[in-house]
C-alpha cells in the first residue's frame, strides 16, 4: 500500500497502516507530536503502538531541534544478522545444546560478563577505534559515570524483554544467525537523564505532553545530548558486533566439521537520530521502531518468537524519510499478554522452536504480535523482500 495521509496541526500525517486501525492513545500521541513547533514531517509504520510520549513505529523529521522520547530510552536498539554456510540439514534434530552453549557464552537478562570482552581475543573483531570509544566515555554526562564498571562488563550482552538471539533457516535452507540488543543500561540512564534535563528547559513548558521535551540547536544541553546520544549509538552497535562474534565462535566450534564460513553482517539501528537532508533541508530524523531503508541498504525487519523475520532492501521512499518498519509491533501490552495467554498456548505457538516456554516469556509469546506478513505487505513501496527466514532456535533473556 502507499501512505494515508490524516491531518496534523503543523504537517500531515504520513500512515503506512489504516488509521482506523491505531489504538486511541497511539493515534492521540501521533497528533500530540504533530502539534510541535519544530517538526518537519512524521512517517507511521504499519507496526506503530503506544509508546512513552511518541509512539513506536514512527520517524519524526525536526529542524533544529530533537525529542529524547522520540527516540527511546534503549537508544540504539537494533539488529543484526548474517547468513552462514550451514544449511538446514547440517543441524542436529536436537538443538538444546546449541541453545545452552549461546547462552552461556552470551549473558541475557540482566546478566553481564564476569570481566569485560577482550575485542582483541575474539577471531576477526575489528578492533580499529576500540581504544579511542572507551577513552569517549569522559565526556558523558557526570550522572551516569559511576556505571562504567557496568557498561564495560555489559558489553556484549543480550538483556531482557523483546531482545533475541535466534538461529533462522530461509527459504533456501541456508541457516542464519540473527540478533537483537541495544544499548542495554547505559543508554537507558543516559536517555532518562537528558529526558529529565529537557523537561525543565523553558521551551518545553506549555507543551501538550511533557514527555515530548525537546533539545534545541545551538544550546549546550543539546550539544551534551548529541554527544552522549551518538556514543549510546555506537555502543549499541559495538555490543551487537561482540555478541555476532561470540556466536559466530559458538557455530564454529559446534560445527568443527563444517568448516564454516560467514557472509557480511547486515546491521541496522530502529531506536536512533541521523542527520539527514531532505528537501533542500538538513533535519534531524529520529526513527524509534523504525530502519532506514535508503535506496538499496538491507534492513532487517523481525516477527515474534515463533513466526519468523525477513531480511529486506530499502526502496528510498523520500515519503517516508527513507525508511521502513522495525518489526511486527506489539498489538496489546505485556499486562494483557500475560493475563490473556498461558504456558501452554505459548508452547503451541512456538512448536518447533527451541527456545524457553515458561511463564517468564509469556508476554513475548506471537498472539501477543501483529502478523508480520500483514506489516511486511503494508510497505511494499518501502522495502523488497530478499529474504524470509524462520527460526528454530530462539534465546530470550
């Protein structure tokens, strides 16, 4: 489908899904955004639901000035995914093992490494600005130095609630390895800092939604934010390239005879700002649950625990600020979930997956998702599909 556009008070709003369809309090957050002076444009995927002040599933184009909550409080939450030389029938009938071995070399939850990843000791990590990243954490903000300890030792962790690791097999039986984590709780306490920061700045007072506080250019807050927002993003991109190793060094090791290789890493953040220029203008565009999917750039976009995902190539839709959606977005809350499902529907729901079934991931179970070839066929003119996989293992934290 192409967009429905419904009116907003300084531009339109641009909906890759039925209006009809959005829950009233998400639909309220859209027009709440669209009432801020600074925006420039809004583009609603078809995974959009409620969020904290801006909805998930929406890329906001402001000039001059950006929303903490625009973007999330896991800033740089992303994906990443890499097609191995495995095929389907390379794996064992029984894949508990493979589940333990990556959860043992890979922290999730709250859980972190007992000593910080050596990057060096890894097979094949670019460790070229490792150094220089670290040596960056100085100029963070002075309220969220006391968890450097915890930052260096949760590097390379999966953490807790939507965050996955998963062994996919596409239709070609080719088998993949595909994960999801951000920024884990650095960029939580960086976000909730400066969220608190720009609250009580006088621009922000009167607005419709305190929670839509912004960051105005050519201020010192919104240069501390800038610096610390794009090291959060890096970090989150560096603890996705640790953890892809580590697994890459699980596979091996598991499947010593196959020699295995790897194709290139396809990466993408869904939680994060880039400066980018559209219409003679240079914006500041805040995707939060969505990709950037500019002219031929693979994306990555995941269902739930028990549906599968697809790897995508983006068509440069300037209508959307070249993106596309994140995933297959929640349709009720976790409170609902868990009231609504048991242990046993999210068995049914995941046969033939290996992952955990117990009432701990309950609110993760699929019927809790939108179905994720509905989304996928509400942006055909923002993405191709290259291709559909399907997991048969799934580890969450």
């Amino acid at each position: 489908m192409s967009y429905v556009e419904v009116p907003g008070a300084q531009v339109p709003i641009r909906m890759w899904t039925d209006p009809a369809t959005v829950e009233g309090v998400a639909m309220q957050q859209l027009r709440n955004v669209a009432t801020l002076p600074w925006i420039q444009g809004l583009a609603v995927m078809p995974d959009v639901h409620y969020g904290k002040g801006a909805t998930v599933g929406s890329v906001i184009a402001m000039r001059g000035a950006v929303c903490p909550a625009a973007v999330g409080v896991d800033i740089g939450c992303g994906m990443s995914a890499v097609k191995t030389s495995l095929t389907a029938n390379d794996l064992p009938g029984d894949l508990s093992r493979l589940r333990s071995k990556i959860e043992q070399a890979i922290p999730v939850g709250r859980g972190m490494h007992d000593d910080p990843v050596d990057p060096g000791a890894l097979h094949g990590f670019p460790t070229a600005g490792w150094g220089d990243f670290w040596a960056r954490f100085d100029g963070v903000a002075e309220a969220v130095k006391f968890r450097q300890e915890r930052a260096t030792k949760q590097m390379g962790s999966l953490g807790g609630g939507n965050h996955f690791w998963e062994l996919c097999i596409d239709s070609d039986q080719s088998v993949w390895i595909m994960l999801h984590s951000g920024s884990r709780n650095i960029g939580k306490e960086l976000a909730e800092h400066h969220m608190g920061v720009a609250q009580k700045l006088p621009q922000n007072q009167g607005l419709v939604d305190r929670d839509l506080a912004v960051f105005i250019a050519d201020t010192p807050q919104m240069a501390a934010y800038r610096n610390d927002l794009f090291w959060a993003q890096e970090y989150a991109r560096r603890n996705r390239e640790i953890m892809m190793t580590l697994s890459q060094e699980v596979i091996r090791r598991e499947f010593k005879k196959a020699k295995v290789t790897f194709g290139d890493v396809i990466s993408c953040h869904h939680n994060y700002v880039a400066e980018e220029r559209y219409d003679g203008m240079d914006l500041l565009v805040t995707r939060k649950g969505a990709i950037r999917a500019g002219s031929g750039e693979y994306g990555i976009i995941p269902g739930s625990m028990g549906t599968g995902s697809y790897i995508v190539k983006g068509l440069g839709n300037t209508a959307s600020f070249n993106s596309a959606s994140h995933g297959a977005g929640r349709k009720m809350s976790r409170n609902a979930a868990k009231k609504r499902f048991s242990t046993q529907d999210l068995e049914e729901q995941t046969r033939g997956v290996e992952c955990r079934k117990d009432s701990g991931v309950v609110d993760e179970i699929p019927g809790a998702y939108k179905p994720i070839e509905k989304v996928i066929d509400q942006q055909r003119d923002l993405v191709e599909v290259v291709a559909k996989l399907k997991q048969v293992v799934c580890v969450k934290g």
